[in-house]
C-alpha cells in the first residue's frame, strides 16, 4: 500500500485475552441490529477470549457470491469456505464486522448438513469476530464446508466494501462499488479468516446490472444471465494469497490495455471522461512488470494485472493482487496539467504496488509486526525499478530525502522499531508508517550496497522461491541473504538453502566475518538511529556511537537513562582526500578507531549516505567541511554535500552544533551547481522561515526573507517560467519560484500575476506551465475574484493533477474566512472530497493565517474526523501531526499536551499523540536555544 506523499510520518501491546469478552452464559454477546439471536444461543457464551483467531481451523478455499445493488447501497452474498479442522471443536471462529448473518450451516465433505436447525452464531463486536456452533464435533483431521449468508449497507468511508462516486461533465453522479481490505477490513464485506497467515484460494462470482462491469483479481471466466434482467460474472479461481489482497470493483469504467513479453494482459481502468488519461500509467505498468519478471528471476504468476483509479480513495494505492487500485493523482496522468513531479510520483507508486505483487502477494508477513517486510521492500523497489527503466526521471536523487523523512521520525523518543508488536486493528493500522516504509527502505539500501548488489538480488530472489505463496519472518530474509545461491545451485533445484553455502558465502567487511542476523537485529528490533561521533587525533580517526536525539540534550538529566542498551553493528564507510577508494569499516562497540594516516587532511564519514547514521565532526571537524565545501566543493559527492547540510542542521537541533556553523556551512551554495545540495539548503533555511513567521517575530522575520532573497538571487533570476529542462532543473523552478512568490519577491509576483491574468481572461482554457501552475494559481488566490475563479475550475476540472495544484493555491490565501469555508466544504465532503480533508487541513496549518484555524477546527470536529477516517489511520496520523507540527511555544505545548488529555482514551492508543507533543517540545527548545543566534547572525549578513 502506499500512503500520501503529502506529510512525511507507540504501540501498546494489549493482552490477547480480551476485558470485553462475555464470560457468563446469559445475557449472551450482543448482537448486530435487528439481528435476532438463534434459538438455543442463549445458553452459550463466546468460546474464544483472544484477538487473533484459533490455529485449529485453517481455510482452504473461499466460495464468495455477492451481489451489490448500487440503487440501494447495499449488498449481499453467500460465502462456503471449505475449513481444514486440526482438534476436535463444536465452534468455528472467524472474522466479521458489520456484516448481518441470516444463516450458517455446516456441510461434511460428501455436502451434507451436519444439523437440520440453523446453527447459532454468536458475535463479539470488540474483537470483530463471530462463532458459530455446531451440535455434532467437528472431527480433527477432516474437512468440512463452512455457508454463511450475509448481507450489509456498502460503506461510507475508505474501507471494506464501499461506495464511492464520480460526477460526468453534464453533473450526473454516478456510483461505483469498490474494495480496500488491508490490514483489517476484509471482515468488513464477507465473513473469513482475515489474517496475514490463513491464505486460501478464492473463488469470486458477482452479479451486476448489464450497464455495469465488475473486476475482481482473476479474469472472468464466463458471464451468464441469472434472471431479473442481471448478469453474473464468474471468475477464476486464485492463486492462494491472504483476505486483505482480495478485491472487487462493479463500475461503468473504461479502460485501455496491453500485454508483457512475458503475455500478461495489462489494463489501466478509469471514469469513462478520464480514460484518455491513462496511457503513460499503461506504459509504465508494462515496462515494470517486465523488469520485475527480470530481476526476480520469477514470472508474475496470474494471467492480468489490472490498475484502477478510484474517485474516493484513503490512502496512495493498493497493491490486490491482480487489481491493483489507485487515488486518481497516483495513475491518471494528463499532459497539459500534470507536472514533472506528478509524473514522478505516479511511475513510483505504480513500481511500488507491482512490487508488492512479489513482496507482500507472492510471499507475506507472517503478521503485521513486520509489515516492513512488504512495506519497505516495496517503497526501495520503488527506486530500483524507476532508475531502470526511467533513468531520465533521476530518481536516485531522491532516495536521500526519504532517509531524511526516516532520520527526522527516528529521532524523537517517540520513534518505535521497525519491527513492533501490533494486535488490534487500530494498532496495526498505525504500522503503516515512517518506519516501516521509509526507514524499512533505507536499512534494505544500507544492507544492498554492505551486501553488494548482486549478493543482495540474489539473496532476495532465493528469500521469494523459498516462501512463495507462504508467510515469512524477519529471520528467514536474514538467512537467504547469508546463504546465497550460485546459478548453478538455482537450475538445480527450485530453490537452494543449506548450511553448507554459509562458508561459501560468509561475507568478508574490511577484513571481519559478519553474523548478519546480529547485525540486522540491532537496526530491526531497536528503535532510533545511531548518531556517529568523529574525532581526529593524529593518524587515528576516533569513533563513538550514542543514539541520536532531538528532543533532549546531551545536558539534560534525562540523557543517560535515554541512551542506555542501545548498540547498533554499524556498516562503515569513509572517504579522505588522500584516494579515492571507499573505506569500510564495521563498527559492533559503543567506541572505535581506524587509522587514517598523518597525510590525511580530510575525512567524509558515510560515503553517499548509503548508511542509515547521522555524522557529527568533532573538534573542529564542521570547521573543516566548511572550508572543503567553500574550497573544493565538487571533492564531494553532491549526495556527500546534500548528507553535510542535513547532518549539520539536525544536529543544530539537537544542540551538538550551533546555529551559525550550519549557516556558515551552507554559504558555499553561491557556488554550487547541483541542484539536490541546493534544495537541501533552501528547504533548511525555508523551515526556519516558515516556523518563524508564525511567531511574533517580525524584525527576524523581515531580515531572513531578505537574506535569502539575496543569497539566491542570482539562480532565482535564471529560472524561466515554462516545463524546459532536466527533471532536477524543474524541481529547481517549481521549488524556487514557490518561495519566491511567498517571500513576496516582487518580480517574481509581478510575474505570476500577469500569467494569472491571462489565465483568467482564457476562462480557465489556458494550460499554464504545469512547473509553476500552481505558484501563478496561490499568486492569484490572493485576489477575490482569483480565488473564486479557481474556487469554480477546482469543481468543474476532471483532471485530478489540476485539481491539486489548485486546491493547495487555495489554502494560501491570507484571508481567514475563505480559510474557514474550504475546511467546511472538506468536512462536508462534496465539493472538496472527504479524500483530501487531511491534506487540506495540512495544508491550511501551514499558512500562517491558518495554523491556529486548523488546529481549532480540528479540536472541534475531532469525533467526526475519528469516525470518518478511523483511529490509527494515516489521515488522522497526518491531521494530528501536520497541524501541530509548527507550533513553537511553551503555550502551544501547554494546549497541545491539554488536547490530548481531553481525548485520553483515543490518545493513549496513538502514537501519533506522543510524536506531535515531540515534535512540539523540539520546536519550544529550538527555539529557546537558537532564535538569539539567527537573529545576531542575520544582523551581520545585512
């Protein structure tokens, strides 16, 4: 699955034996309303007091028929599940959630009902689970058929099977019926065993009306009229896979397809307005199927993929085997509004969900403690694929800056491991995070390049033929990667794994054996990120690891407890000026030295930063980086120049580095060509700015604006207003000229306002450069009559990519009101959809007339926004973090901490809660620390 680019992001572990359980024969577990219990239930209580479900009844095989009738909104079905019985048991416990039970009944092998009643069904709503009772014992070592007969109301939301819809360019609304089932809500639209490790096969037949079509993850095999004027679709059976990949769709959509080489049918699904949008995501799905074919060395193994755009979608997409389903920005892509940042993200997304179809389809986690196996695989694959078959788009450059996200998470106490306990499903919904992802992929890009990269591929490639259509554990990818295969060894079998290969291909770093299951364990099972400490003391360079914090100094009495047990194996690299070979060594001890030589002037710890640790020079070590980068800057790598100035200014924030050495540091930018370093820099000194001008701050904040104005004239003024150049080059413009414009720089508004005018005098049929559309669109927000013009194409355009670039231009105007209406118009769901609430209350905390606004509307309508999204979803991660996420004083941490008090109930589940007051408490003291230093330091630059 991947979550929203918008905002870059602890668990409680909970008894398996649930506090709500009934544990008295009578009254008997409630029951869904209007549902009546079963003659005889009364007499029994719920036979299972935990959360996840029993291991003595294992599903084999699903047969789901389902009807959804999208006049009335609902949907009903019948479900045999053929159950593998491992213990002698009269109860059959499984998943359900919402659902209305009108019949259950039990058939032995040969089809014959085990009772002539209808067997009782007891429900447990907080654990999500029914039971069902069978007079005769179910016999251990058979196989009986579970029928279940269902019905429910679609949903209203983002999850299970829901309703969404889509308005044509004449206003007719028209319906559609979609699915999301990870992790949790498979339950939601048939009763099953809905956890990672029961895969079964499944068998799906749908009937739909004839205007309508219906997808599931196979192809149809045959459609027959079933009276009623209804047809039903039938498709073929699956491969085995676990619930949440399960998906269907019953739309009017079009769709445009081709094949692979290898002969699987590729199809891009869309509104039937917006069909001519999906061309270049068709062409990236085929190209990265046939390279994923090529570098897993195993054939995707169903006969289609399909890819859909769904009008109301949570999150960023969802890799359902087969059926892969997308917000509309991750795969319509429109030539005349979509950026080249828009085209980034949906060739990325789109590797990521068909990575997914190996890494987390072909073989899962065995449960969602390491969702990290699917979720930060797939969020690396993402850039391996694209730098192979999209090397234009750079992708490479951006790697970097997820490990920045990863580092900015993983340094409040608030961080957990990326492998974490999880039970219950608004716990296993909050696993779907920085760490997992983010972090996931940058441990994986540090273990690649320690490994080697055809080490690491081939470890990969024997870790999805040993469990393909399996569960797996951290373990076993550790074990795959430490007893890789020569190709001689794979021909010979379907997969190869034996002890013997250890010694054949125990890995040899700078000169030490490598345990790499202690190794990984130590970046795995413990949070946080390792802060590397480096002197220089003659021809030795001197090493200490600590962890790396930025909520408490190293002054503060809290210090020592906070660093206490932790120790990471940390892979090494360094490059001085004496060669240019890449040194490496491997770092197991909490302090260590190498010898450099006395001929070494200079030394770069964390080569390209391919390792996942933060650098701290020394002793005057940051004194020397200054005077290289002002010297000799392209002696460094631009990802070794990007890596010093994040370094430096985390570690202004953590309080090892003061304020004037990072901006010091930075004053090499004048010179430096590379675009990544220079974003680097800019976006260091824009946070401050932005932090500071929500403050009553005014002569600081007069005199950044201007000092950065200044120190980038010279390449603001190179930037032309057009979609020329590299993809670095327009990330350059569209980054450059954003800032610009909200400092105020008046020739870059003159400019804006007069595209603007033209754009309005088009009535809106003027497609701007699409780099700085949206610029020239918050430019002309500013003006009444500009902000309900663009207020109007927002609800008129059918380009998804247009609509955001506007709705962002939107929540840049100063005025409070119109700041107030878009929020309203959020919460009411229509004009604005409830998709993109989360991001639009982001988006207005971020103007500095609507910080207090957002947050104030988000305390207020708090039970509404849990009951639309979800606790420990992703939006109300977003909706907590991104609205606190700039406040900066004692005050504000005073309301914040008081919040969450009134909600302690929901907070105490969230962990978001604890990184918000984290992040709060960062703020307060970088503040208090540094706000004396930058405004001394600015004096002296005026």
């Amino acid at each position: 699955m991947a979550l929203l680019g918008l905002l870059v992001l602890s668990l409680f572990h909970v008894s398996l034996v649930g506090s709500h359980t009934s544990s008295k024969h009578a009254p008997s577990p409630p029951q869904p309303a209007g549902e009546q219990s079963p003659e005889g239930s009364d007499n029994l209580s719920f036979p299972w007091s935990r959360l996840r479900l029993p291991r003595y009844i294992i599903p084999l095989h699903y047969d789901l028929h389902l009807h959804p009738n999208l006049t009335s909104l609902s949907f009903t079905g019948t479900v045999q599940i053929q159950i593998d019985v491992q213990n002698n048991t009269n109860w059959v416990v499984l998943h359900s959630k919402g659902l209305k039970i009108s019949k259950a009944t039990i058939l032995d092998q040969n089809l014959t009902h085990l009772s002539d009643k209808v067997l009782p069904v007891l429900h447990h709503p907080s654990h999500e689970q029914i039971g069902i009772f069978s007079p005769r014992v179910l016999s251990s070592g058979r196989k009986y058929f579970l029928c279940i007969e269902f019905g429910a109301e679609l949903a209203e939301g983002f999850y299970g099977f829901y309703k969404s819809t889509y308005r044509t360019s004449t206003g007719e609304t028209r319906t559609l019926a979609s699915t999301h089932f990870e992790p949790t809500s498979a339950r939601m639209a048939f009763p099953c065993f809905d956890e990672p490790n029961f895969k079964a096969n499944f068998t799906v037949r749908i009937k739909r009306n004839p205007e309508f079509i219906s997808l599931s993850n196979m192809p149809i095999v045959k459609t027959v009229e079933v009276g009623d004027g209804l047809l039903e679709d039938q498709f073929d059976v699956s491969v085995k896979m676990s619930t949440y990949l399960v998906a269907f769709v019953v739309c009017d959509f079009k769709s445009v397809t081709a094949t692979t080489s290898s002969g699987v049918q590729v199809s891009i699904y869309a509104s039937p307005e917006k069909w001519q949008q999906t061309s270049y995501a068709l062409e990236v799905a085929v190209k990265m199927l046939d390279f994923y074919d090529e570098y897993f060395n195993i054939h995707y193994p169903l006969p289609k993929q399909d890819l859909i755009a769904i009008p109301d979608f949570e999150s960023g997409a969802m890799e359902n085997w087969g059926l892969t389903t997308y917000r509309e920005t991750s795969l319509l892509y429109d030539p005349l509004t979509s950026s080249i940042s828009d085209k980034l993200w949906i060739t990325m997304v789109i590797g990521h969900e068909l990575a997914h179809q190996w890494f987390g389809n072909l073989v899962t986690m065995e449960w969602w403690n390491d969702i990290w196996l699917n979720e930060g695989f797939a969020r690396y694959m993402e850039y391996i694929s694209v730098e192979a078959t999209y090397p234009d788009l750079k992708v490479e450059e951006y790697l970097l800056h997820t490990c920045f996200a990863a580092v900015g998470s993983d340094s409040l106490n608030s961080s957990r491991p990326i492998s974490s306990p999880a039970e219950n499903p608004t716990q296993i919904k909050q696993m779907f995070d920085t760490a997992s992802y983010d972090k996931g992929a940058c441990v994986l890009h540090m273990l690649r390049h320690f490994l080697t990269d055809d080490v690491f591929q081939r470890g990969i490639v024997q870790y999805l033929r040993k469990y393909s259509y399996k569960n797996a554990l951290n373990q076993d990818l550790w074990d795959s990667l430490a007893n890789t295969c020569s190709e001689e060894d794979f021909i010979s079998g379907k997969h190869c794994y034996s002890s013997s290969q250890a010694s054949k291909n125990a890995y040899l770093f700078a000169g030490e054996h490598l345990d790499l299951t202690a190794m990984m364990n130590t970046w795995i099972l413990q949070k946080g990120i390792p802060l590397v400490t480096v002197t220089r003391k003659g021809p030795h360079l001197l090493l200490r690891q600590d962890r790396f914090l930025r909520t408490v100094l190293p002054s503060d009495p809290l210090w020592s407890s906070l660093q206490k047990g932790f120790l990471w194996h940390i892979p090494l690299t360094y490059k001085t000026d004496a060669s240019n070979t890449i040194h490496r060594h491997l770092m197991t001890t909490q302090t260590d030295s190498i010898h450099i030589g006395e001929e070494v002037s200079w030394v770069k710890v964390n080569t390209d930063m391919t390792g996942y640790y933060v650098v701290h020079y020394e002793d005057g070590g940051w004194d020397k980086m200054t005077k290289l980068l002002r010297q000799n800057h392209t002696a460094l790598s631009y990802k070794d120049r990007t890596q010093l100035i994040h370094n430096a200014f985390q570690l202004v924030t953590a309080g090892h580095l003061s304020l004037d050495k990072g901006l010091d540091l930075i004053g090499y930018l004048q010179l430096e060509t590379h675009n990544v370093p220079l974003l680097q820099g800019l976006g260091s000194l824009q946070a401050f700015y932005h932090m500071i001008e929500k403050r009553n701050e005014i002569d600081v904040t007069r005199k950044l604006r201007m000092h950065i104005l200044r120190f980038f004239r010279a390449v603001i003024d190179q930037q032309t207003w057009s979609d020329g150049g590299s993809v670095s080059e327009r990330r350059l413009r569209s980054e450059l000229l954003s800032l610009a414009c909200h400092l105020d720089d008046p020739p870059c508004l003159e400019r804006a306002r007069q595209s603007f005018k033209h754009w309005l005098q088009s009535k809106g049929t003027l497609n701007l450069p699409t780099d700085v559309a949206e610029t020239v669109f918050s430019v002309g927000a500013q003006e009444d009559h500009g902000w309900a013009s663009l207020l109007h194409t927002y609800n008129i355009s059918s380009s998804a990519a247009l609509k955001g670039k506007i709705l962002f231009a939107l929540t840049c105007s100063r005025d409070t009101n119109k700041l107030h209406r878009l929020l309203e118009l959020g919460l009411e769901g229509k004009v604005i959809r409830s998709q993109d609430l989360s991001s639009l209350i982001f988006m207005v905390a971020r103007n500095p007339q609507g910080h207090r606004l957002a947050w104030n509307f988000v305390k207020k309508n708090w039970d509404t926004l849990v009951q639309r999204f979800q606790l420990g979803s992703f939006c109300i991660r977003s909706i907590i973090i991104g609205t606190t996420g700039q406040f900066s004083s004692p005050e504000e941490l005073a309301e914040v901490q008081l919040f969450f008090e009134s909600i302690k109930e929901q907070a105490s589940q969230l962990r978001a809660a604890q990184v918000a007051l984290d992040n709060v408490q960062k703020n307060v003291r970088w503040f208090q620390r540094n706000l004396e230093t930058l405004r001394n330091w600015l004096n002296q630059q005026m």
